[in-house]
C-alpha cells in the first residue's frame, strides 16, 4: 500500500501548479506592487501614498477644476502644507519620469488617460 503523506504533498504541488496563472495574476498586478519608481528624494507626495494610490484621479480632476474655474492655484493638503496647482509644475517635478511612475502603473491596470493630447508629456527626469 501507498504512504498517504506523499500522495497528499503531491496533490497540494499538483493544485498549486495548475492555479498558477491565478496567483500570478493575482499578485503580478496587484495595484500597489505594479513596479513603479517613486521618487527617492523622499519627500513626501501631495498627500499620504494610499491616499494617492487610490484618489490621484480625482485630485487631479479637482485640482483642473479649482485652476480653470475657480482660478485657485494653491491647494491645501491635509496637512495644511500648500501646493501649487499645476500636473506640470509639481505632480511631475517629483515624478519626473512620466514613462516609468504614471504609465507603467496605468499599463498594467489598463486605463489610459488622455490628458495629454493637450498637457505636455513629461520626458525623461533631468
Ligand atoms: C514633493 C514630491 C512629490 C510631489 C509634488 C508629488 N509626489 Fe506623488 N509621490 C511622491 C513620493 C515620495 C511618493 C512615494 C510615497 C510613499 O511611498 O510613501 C509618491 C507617491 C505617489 C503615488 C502612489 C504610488 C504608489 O506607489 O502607489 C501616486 C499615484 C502619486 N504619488 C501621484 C502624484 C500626483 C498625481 C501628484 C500631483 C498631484 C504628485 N504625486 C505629486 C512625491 C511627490
Ligand atoms: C500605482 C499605480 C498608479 C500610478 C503610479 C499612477 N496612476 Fe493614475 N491611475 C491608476 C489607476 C488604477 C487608475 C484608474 C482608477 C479608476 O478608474 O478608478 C488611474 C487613473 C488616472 C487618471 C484618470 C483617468 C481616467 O480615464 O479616468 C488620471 C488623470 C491619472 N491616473 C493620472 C496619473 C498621473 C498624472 C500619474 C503620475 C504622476 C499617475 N496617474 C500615476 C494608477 C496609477
Ligand atoms: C482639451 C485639452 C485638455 C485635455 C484633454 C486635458 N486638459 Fe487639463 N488643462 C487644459 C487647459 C487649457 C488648462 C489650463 C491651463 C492653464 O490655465 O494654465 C488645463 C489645466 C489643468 C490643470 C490645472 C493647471 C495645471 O497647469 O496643471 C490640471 C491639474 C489639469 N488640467 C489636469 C488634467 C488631467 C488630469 C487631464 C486628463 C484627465 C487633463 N487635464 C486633460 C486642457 C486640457
């Protein structure tokens, strides 16, 4: 007769090979491991990183509305620090690599956002 032990073992190897894609799928893409590169100056973004992560969109969508129809400028962060508004001028003086932060992140989550067809790309950080 046949050990249970490894008959168990192999079947674990066996499920966990043919959930493979699964778990790569599952982890290679998870938005918060996408591989971007912050910037190493550490100082820090706009507001706190799960902050950003998960509400950069509508910032930048408040931050265009505060500039084009309020004509405000400055934005308060929560921590009472003050911002220029601008997608130029402070979003992309930390991030400068437009090509390694935002769009390597917006690849592998499929979203393209067409913002710039009219703001300028940022290229490669100085
Ligand atoms: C003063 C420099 C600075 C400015 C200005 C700045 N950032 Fe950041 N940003 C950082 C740093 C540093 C991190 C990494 C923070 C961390 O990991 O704790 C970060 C993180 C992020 C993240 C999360 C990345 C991740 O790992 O998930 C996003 C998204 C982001 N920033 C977008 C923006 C946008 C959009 C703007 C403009 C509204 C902006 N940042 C302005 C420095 C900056
Ligand atoms: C850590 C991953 C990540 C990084 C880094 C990141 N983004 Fe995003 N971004 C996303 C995801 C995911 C969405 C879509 C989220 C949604 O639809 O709710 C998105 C959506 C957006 C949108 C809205 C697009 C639309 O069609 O609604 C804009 C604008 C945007 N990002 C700008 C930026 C800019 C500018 C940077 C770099 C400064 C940046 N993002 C960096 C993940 C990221
Ligand atoms: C049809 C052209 C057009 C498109 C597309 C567009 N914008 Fe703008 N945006 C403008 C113009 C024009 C201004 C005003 C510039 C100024 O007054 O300095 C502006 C201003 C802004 C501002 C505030 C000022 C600044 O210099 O950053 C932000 C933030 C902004 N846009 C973000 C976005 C984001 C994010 C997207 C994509 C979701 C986007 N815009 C798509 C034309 C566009």
């Amino acid at each position: 007769m046949y050990n249970a032990r490894p008959v168990c073992i192999g079947i674990v190897i066996l499920v966990v090979l043919l959930t493979a894609p699964f778990w790569v799928g599952l982890f290679g893409k998870n938005y918060t491991e996408t591989g971007v590169q912050t910037p190493t100056n550490h100082e820090a973004c706009v507001e706190d990183a799960d902050f950003m992560r998960a509400q950069h969109m509508r910032l930048l969508n408040e931050w265009r509305d505060q500039a084009l129809r309020n004509e405000n400028r400055t934005y308060v962060a929560k921590d009472g620090k003050k911002w220029e508004i601008s997608l130029q001028n402070t979003c992309m003086k930390c991030h400068t690599s437009y090509k390694d932060f935002c769009e390597k992140c917006h690849i592998s989550n499929s979203v393209s956002p067409y913002c710039w067809s009219c703001h300028i790309i940022p290229t490669e950080g100085k």
